[in-house]
C-alpha cells in the first residue's frame, strides 16, 4: 500500500494517458480520420509519455538533491523537450496540417498538466527556510 501511495502521482499519469489515449482514437476512428491523423495521434502520445517519464523523474531526483532549483530543471527540461519533439518532427517527416496539430497538442498539453501539477506538488513539499 505504501508503494501506492508513494508513487501516486505517476500512476495516476499512466492510468490517464492510456484513458486519453483511448479516447481520442477512439473518437478520431469514429470520425473517419484518416490513417496518417491516427499515425500522429499513436505518435504523439508515445513521445510525449516517455519525454513527460523522464521529466517527471527527473524533476524528482533534482528536487531531492537541490530543491530549490527543481523550478529551473524544469524550465530546461521543457525547452529541451519542446526541442526534442520539433526535431522529431523533423526526422520522422510527420506533416501537421491543422486538425493534426490539435490531435498533437491534446497529449502535450495532459502531459504539461501533469508535469506543473508535480512540480507544484514537490515545491509545496519543500521547506526553503533553512536553505536560504
């Protein structure tokens, strides 16, 4: 049970994107979307699981090393992130026409969510008065 309490907040990501995921293709199919909007929907949400995994422990492991700069990693990490996705972008030549850039930015913008409500979370947690 401590296991569950513990780690929460990451289960609960896991557990909503899967729910959104679902969702979402589910209701773009049902629209008769085209193949390639499924594509960038598949993508997007992989991409942006495994960019928000690696900053949510990330932000986690620097806010228990240095916590008062876990808000700072986390600007980093989101330019970076941004970066890595526009260079996907890139090498995997995906074309975003206009639905396809809000089929896009619906898993960015759960991810970012989940990203803030963590860092706000951990912030809150800390006591900067003996750091000061």
């Amino acid at each position: 049970m401590v296991f569950f309490k513990k780690y929460r907040t990451y289960l609960a990501f896991i557990f909503f994107i899967i729910v959104s995921f679902n969702i979402h293709y589910f209701l773009a199919e049902s629209l008769n979307e085209a193949n390639q909007v499924l594509r960038l929907i598949k993508f997007g949400y992989v991409l942006n699981f495994i960019l928000t995994a690696i900053l949510l422990f990330a932000i986690t492991f620097i806010s228990k090393i240095a916590p008062t700069q876990a808000g700072y990693a986390f600007l980093a990490f989101s330019v970076v992130k941004v970066g890595i996705i526009l260079l996907s972008f890139k090498i995997f030549k995906v074309d975003l026409e206009q639905s396809g850039v809000l089929h896009f930015f619906i898993p960015f913008f759960i991810c970012l969510f989940f990203e803030v409500f963590l860092l706000v979370k951990l912030l809150n947690s800390q006591d900067f008065s003996n750091n000061a």
